[in-house]
C-alpha cells in the first residue's frame, strides 16, 4: 500500500509530530483499505502531545478492480490551479497502474473520477455497492451520536441522548464504537480509553443492543473459561440470540464434532416436553447448517491458495502477482506451499523444487517489506544481547531513529512494564536514554522533510 509520511501541525497544542499517511487504497491488496474508508478512518492521526484526532486533507486513490472503481479524493488544498491538480491525478492514477500486470492495466484507471468532498467518494463507493442514500445518513448519524456521547458532560446528558436515540444505537454503532477503542488504545492514549469503556459500559447497561453485545461477550468469555463440548452445549442452548449462537459455534468449532452432536442428540432425547424437543431440534439443525458453511468457506479458501501457488509457477512476472495478491500470503498459503515443496522434494523433481524454493523466498521478501521501519528497528532492540549491540543497532539506523520512533519505544516501554516484563523493559529504556540525544541535537538523517513552502500546509481537520 502506497503511503507517505507526513510533518504535521496540530491546531489545537500547536505541536508538530510525524504520521503515516496514505495515498493508494486498493481493497484487493489490502481489503480492510474499504472499512477504513467507510468508517471514516482513512488519514485519520492522533496527536501524540495533546491526543486531538482529526483527518489530514490529503489526495487519496481508492481503487477497486472488481468494480473497476477509480476514485481520487482531491481536496481543494490539493493544487492552487487546474493544472497542479491534474498533475496530483496524474501521480496517483500512474502509482496504481504501475502496481498492475500490463493485461490488468485498463481505461478505466486512465480516467478516475474525482471528487472534492469526502463524503461524495464514500457515496460512489456505497452506491457501487448498493448502499442508499438513507443508509448513508444514517451511518453519519451514529458518528455524530457518539461525538456527542463522548463530549457529554455528565452521565446524566449521555442517559438523555441514548434515551433520545435509542433507534441508533445498534450492532453498527457498536462497530463505531470498538473502531474507535482500538485506534485510541493502539496510539496509548490511556485517557481516551477510559471514556470509551466507560462508554461502552453504560451502553451495555441501559440500551437493548448493548445487553444483548455484554450477554455475548459473557458468553464467549464463558467458553473460554471452559472450553468443553457440555459447556458449548449450555451456552447454544441459554443463548435466544442468533448472533450469539453463531460466535459461539465459530470459536468453538474445534469442540463440533461427533461427541458434539452425541452431547446434544441426548439433551433432545431427554427433553422434557415436546416444545422443548423441537426448540433443541431446531439448534443442532442451526448448528449443523452454520458448520457447514464454514467447511465450504474453508475449502474455498483453500482452493484460492492453491491456485496462488500454481498462478505464481505460471507466471512470467510473479513478484507483480504476489503484490497484488498480499492479502492471501497467509499461514494457510505457507503450509500449501510448504507442502507442495515437500511433494517435489520426496518425487525428486529438482526443476519444481528450486521453483518453489524461489517463491517461497520470494514471498517471504514481499511481506518483509510490509514491516514498517520503525517496527523492524524496535524488533532488533528487542533481539539485541546488551546494550553495546544495541547502540549498534541504532547508529546502523539512524535514518529511521526521529520523534515519531522515541514516542513508540515510549509507548512500548510503558507497556511491557505494566505486564511485568522488566527485562524487555529495561532494554527499551537503555535505547531511549541512546535515541533521545539524536533527536534532541537535530533533525536525525532520514527525518522526514517539513512540506515546501508552496504546498498545502497538512493540519488535523474534521471531515
């Protein structure tokens, strides 16, 4: 995925600081790039001083080839003239297509639409997906309701907006919501949390959706705690919710089977009444049909591996492949792969063996690349063996070491001593105490530049 990184101002502390920004979304690269997107999390930084949260206006290409969907988000701060803008178009369309195999390069990318506002490109991406113009509002609803929720100023303001709106607050402004949580626990903002959960709390408390979410959650936790045939069976059985039941049956799908049904064929057997027989009837029918979806989701899946592997011996370009199928290198296309080497190593075949050798290394090296710096850098501190190899390892890569890299040895450091791990923790402090300096004496080689003069300054802005 396309990124750059940015120097940023934040409006509200004044204080600048560094966040990766994205320019390329192709969902078939990365498929989460579309819930991003929907949920108005694309650009979106935190400031690390002051924990303001706000969208940087920067052009994006949201790129969906199964839809043949070429979309520039360009806000007006873009380009001053026509031409500045056609040249920022030009950039991005250029990016996408050299990401492409030439038989997937088509007119389509050539000429993508634009749009200046936001919430026009998400219409054309819900509309492509058949998302009316209701749905549309109704989703901005439920994120102005939690801004709301969440700059109430007492229990007793957010008590009137949830009885005020309890239309809104359903499954999808759950979603919104744990979104939100997660973004704010992965920047360490620790306050923010808290009025999330805190949140989040007095919404399983007092809403319908929210009892029903806390009953699931009790649930789940349930079969974790014990995680038995009979305790899945209690818990299917307890549950009235279907939604419940079906992520029952998903965590507990290694627990589905013969002894399974056996367990449940004699809870029916012993029923006490014929309403109860076929109440339990109909959840082992529930129980069988949703394992059966997944067996078939499961053989899909793995059918699509296998493909990968014999596309990626076909082709003459398979580094172009592998990139524009990163999503699918996963565990289950390693152990297919691993398992086709295997295959030609015991039939002798030395030809197929060193082929898929190379795409075994081949692949590898592709999602290597994935790993940001910074995270790369944080690994080998924590691998290094003392503190000399450790100063080693930061001269060695002084072009990634600025602001942004001390605050997440910070982050890190705080982390790792709140779960007791003094030894990871104490080695993350000797790195700052080497890191700190660099900073401290100047712009580090390889920070990144602030933007020229003659370009739009990049500030946090609400969407």
């Amino acid at each position: 995925m396309s990124q750059t990184v940015a120097r940023i101002t934040c409006p509200s502390c004044k204080q600048p600081f560094a966040a990766p920004l994205e320019q390329i979304l192709d969902v078939e690269v990365d498929p989460s790039a579309k819930v991003r997107l929907l949920s108005g999390q694309v650009n979106v930084v935190i400031c690390p001083h002051c924990g303001a949260r706000g969208a940087v206006s920067l052009p994006f290409l949201y790129h969906d080839p199964s839809k043949e969907l070429a979309l520039v988000f360009l806000p007006m701060e873009a380009g001053r003239s026509d031409m500045e803008r056609q040249q920022v178009i030009g950039a991005l369309s250029r990016a996408v297509m050299n990401q492409l195999p030439p038989e997937q390069r088509k007119g389509y990318l050539l000429n993508p639409q634009v749009f200046f506002s936001y919430d026009s490109l998400l219409k054309r991406v819900l509309e492509a997906d058949g998302v009316t113009e209701e749905m549309l509002e109704a989703q901005k609803a439920r994120v102005d309701l939690l801004r709301q929720l969440m700059e109430a100023e007492d229990r007793e303001k957010r008590l009137a907006l949830i009885e005020e709106n309890s239309a809104l607050l359903d499954e999808q402004f759950f979603e919104i919501l744990q979104a939100n949580l997660v973004e704010a626990d992965a920047a360490g903002l620790r306050d923010l949390v808290r009025q999330f959960l805190d949140l989040r709390a007095l919404l399983f408390e007092r809403t319908e959706q929210g009892r029903r979410l806390a009953a699931r959650t009790r649930a789940l936790q349930a079969l974790r705690d014990e995680p038995t045939r009979e305790k899945l069976v209690d818990l299917l059985l307890e549950s009235e919710d279907p939604m419940t039941r079906e992520a029952l049956i998903m965590v507990g799908q290694p627990l589905v089977d013969y002894f399974f049904f056996q367990t449940l064929t004699q809870r029916i057997e012993a029923a006490q009444s014929e309403e109860e027989r076929k109440r339990l009837e109909a959840v082992r029918e529930e129980v069988m049909h949703f394992r059966q979806e997944m067996q078939e989701q499961a053989r899909q899946v793995l059918q699509s591996r296998q493909e990968l592997v014999r596309d990626l011996l076909a082709t003459e370009k398979p580094d172009l492949l592998v990139r524009r199928r990163l999503a699918q290198l996963d565990d289950l296309f390693f152990a297919v792969l691993g398992a086709e080497i295997e295959r030609a190593r015991q039939a002798g075949d030395d030809e197929m063996l060193s082929r898929l050798e190379e795409i075994w290394r081949l692949t590898m090296g592709v999602l290597e690349e994935q790993v940001p710096p910074e995270l790369a850098l944080l690994t080998a501190v924590l691998e290094a063996p003392d503190e000399e190899a450790v100063r080693t390892v930061l001269e060695a890569n002084r072009r990634v070491i600025n602001q942004r890299f001390v605050q997440l040895l910070e982050h890190v450091a705080q982390q790792l001593k709140e779960g007791g791990e003094t030894a990871a923790a104490e080695r993350i402090a000797a790195a700052l105490e080497i890191v700190r300096p660099m900073v401290s004496a100047g712009k580090p080689e390889g920070e990144e530049p602030s933007p020229p003069s003659d370009k739009p300054r990049l500030e946090i802005a609400r969407r």
